[in-house]
C-alpha cells in the first residue's frame, strides 16, 4: 500500500505518533485512526492503521526515527512502520470510552498566542495542553475479573467485616457478567469506626477490578479546588485531583477514595462539599470541569467514588442524598486482619520476604492498632529483625511508639 506525504518529516512525524499511541496501550486502533485524520481523510486513516498492524518488513531500531529514513520511500511505510511489532490493545474496543474531546484541545493549541500574553502563563498552557494530546482521548475501562466469585470470596475472607458491602459488590458483578463486564456502581459511603479497615478495604477493591486507586483526604482539605482545581482567572491556578487522576491515568472507572467525608470543613465561600454535589451524579458526571480549565470536559460517569466516614450523621445531608450507605465494625478476629496483611507483604515482596514468619507475640503487639499502622509496623518491624539477623519477627521488634511519636527540636 501506498502512501503519499508533503514531506519525509510527515512520514516521521506519524510513525513516532503511532508508537507512543500503541506503546502506551491506551488508543484504539479507531482513536489512533483519529490522530491521523487531522490530515486526512478517517477512510484513508483507517487503511493506514491496518497496513501498520498487518504488514511485515526489515527490522530496525524502532526508537531511533532516523533508522527509518531508508524504508520511507512510497512504497515503503508499512515496512518501516512493521519493524516494531505494535502492542495492540488487548481487549476489543468496547473496553475503551472516551472521555475528553481532542478536537477541543487541538483547537486551544491553536489559540495558545491569544490566551495570554504571559510568557510564563503560555508555558504552562502549552505543557498542560501537550500532556492532553499526548494521553489522548481514550481509556480502558475495567473489567470484572472472570473469577470474579471467588475473587469476591476472598475478600469477604480477608474482610470478614465488611460483608455488607461485598454483597452488594456481588449484585454489581453478577450484572456486569450478564453485560460487557464492566461493573456499574452506586457512589456509596462506608460508615464505621477508626480503624475498621476502611481504607484499606478500598484499595484491595481497587486490586481486585484491576484498576487505578486514588485517595483524597477530605479531613484535611480547606477549599473546593483541591478537589475541582483553581478558577482560571487566577495566575497561579492549577488543576484540582479529579482532573489529574483522569487526564494522567489509564482507566475510565478508577476507585476514588473521599476519606474522612464527615470531618470536611474550609473556608465557608469555597467549601469542598460543594464540589462534590455535580460528580455524585451519574449525568453531570458526564460533562464534569475543572476550575482551571473550563473549557474542557471530562467524562466522570464510570469513576466509583467511595466515601468513608465515622460519623454518618456529620456529613452534609444533600452528600447523604446521593450515596448508598453500609455500615460497618471492627473484625470479630483481629489477627486475621493482621496475618492477612503480612501475606500482603510477602506477596508484595516475595524474594526479601519469602522466608519471614510472623511470631504470635508480634500479633499480640499489633491488635490494638488500625490497618494503616499495622501495615507500617509490619514493615518496620521486618527490617529490624532482619537486621538483627532473624527471619522471625517477635513483639520487640514492634515499636508501637515509633508511629505515633512526634517530631521535636
């Protein structure tokens, strides 16, 4: 096949576009077709897609543009481009949505002069925009694992005090089954106390969709754009977290955590609740914006926004509204949480841990503490019986104070 260019810099310039789009396993052969279409015709893009994928040639570096020059004559792009095997996206293209239009950010490119006369200020346009055309337009969409009931099963094991949850989890898969496979959830809220486990059920969740995780820390948060980014019309203003978890990351549905709901609070003008109004629901969530660039919209609709509380009655009642609420306990059998862990651990790092064993005196010292720090105690606790050159971990090697002692001068 045969294809014609102003240019061998034009060649060049949609070879390297083809191989970070495939690299990154993030486009579909369509979205990468897209690309392409600035130029051209789709129809024309589209056969172009196809002789990359199909046709076979000579081998050569494939990073290094300059090793293609030879392969760029007319005749000669699908050999060229075939020196690299593409990674073709894994999954078929239902797995992939879009969720930002790159026309949209094409068109910002093309206006950067305009938007300011700042040097500065037209710097970081020019980054933000570049990061958007870079990613691209498209994300994966998480599947639920086809072993999804014992997957499940698993986590009920490991979480035995959240079996309210699970089961719902359980609804929300059985449907997905009986569909495309990609879960559907309800925003919900998960109400118990101090160290229940909350959070780090929420990231096992996250583990078990294969999906990206995020945790936003409400207690700590004094004003919406934390969350929604800054107004635009400030100088210095920047995207919030919703904005960089979708435009950096791989997937469509990540799990959002919005820890500690209960205890937001900030400046009354520019209270963070407010933010959370619009992507709480499914249909706004669709044409979500961040303050700090407006003139873009997010698809939001398949993120599942997990809300943790320990006080339900403390959180904002029109919040309450929008979310499904379980509540939960402290495990019946503690330990079981912390052994559980520390098989995390091993797994994490099976070659420094294989050998590790955990002493019941070492258990004893832990049962007292949330997940958070048995984790970290745990860790801490490994090193210093490896440093003193045992593989068996007993309670001396616990320091329960070292988490929560603080810093003096």
């Amino acid at each position: 096949m045969s294809f014609h260019y102003s240019t061998p810099d034009e060649k060049k310039s949609d070879l390297k576009s083809g191989f970070l789009l495939y690299d990154s396993l993030l486009l579909t052969p369509f979205a990468f077709a897209k690309e392409i279409a600035a130029k051209e015709k789709l129809a024309l893009a589209m056969k172009k897609v196809k002789a990359l994928i199909a046709s076979a040639g000579p081998a050569v570096d494939p990073h290094d543009p300059d090793n293609w020059e030879p392969a760029l004559d007319d005749g000669g792009l699908s050999k060229a481009v075939s020196a690299y095997p593409f990674p073709l996206p894994p999954s078929p293209i239902s797995e992939f949505i879009q969720i930002y239009e790159q026309e949209a950010v094409h068109h910002r490119y093309s206006r950067i002069e305009s938007l300011t006369g700042d040097r500065d200020e037209r710097t970081k346009i020019k980054e933000r925009l570049n990061t958007l055309r870079h990613n691209g337009e498209y994300r994966r969409l998480a599947k639920i694992p086809t072993s999804w009931r014992s997957t499940l099963n698993s986590l009920e094991i490991d979480h035995p005090n959240f079996t309210p949850v699970i089961e719902y989890l359980r609804g929300v898969f059985a449907i997905a089954e009986r569909c495309d496979g990609v879960p559907v959830f309800g925003n919900i809220i998960i109400d118990g106390p101090p160290g229940c486990g909350k959070t780090y059920f929420s990231k096992k969740l996250a583990q078990c969709l294969g999906t990206e995780f995020h945790a936003l820390h409400l207690e700590t948060m004094q004003t919406a754009g934390e969350i929604v980014g800054d107004s635009d019309s400030y100088r210095s203003s920047a995207p919030g977290a919703l904005y960089n978890a979708m435009v950096d990351g791989k997937f469509a549905n990540p799990v959002v955590l919005m820890d500690e709901i209960c205890k937001m609070g900030g400046d009354e003008r520019f209270r963070p609740q407010t933010a959370l109004y619009r992507i709480f629901e499914r249909e706004t969530a669709k044409t979500f914006s961040d303050c700090s660039e407006p003139w873009l919209t997010l698809d939001l609709s398949h993120v599942l926004f997990l809300c943790t509380s320990n006080n339900y009655d403390a959180v904002d009642p029109a919040i309450r509204s929008r979310l499904k609420r379980f509540t939960v306990g402290m495990p019946i059998d503690p330990t079981q949480i912390i052994r559980n862990i520390f098989q995390q651990l091993q797994r994490e790092r099976s070659t420094a841990f294989a050998d590790v064993t955990l002493a019941q005196s070492a258990v004893d010292v832990l049962v007292t503490q949330s997940p958070r720090r048995i984790r970290q105690l745990l860790e801490d606790g490994i090193g210093a019986a490896l440093y003193r050159e045992r593989t068996h971990v007993i309670g001396s090697d616990i320091d329960v104070e070292s988490v929560r002692r603080p810093m003096g001068f």
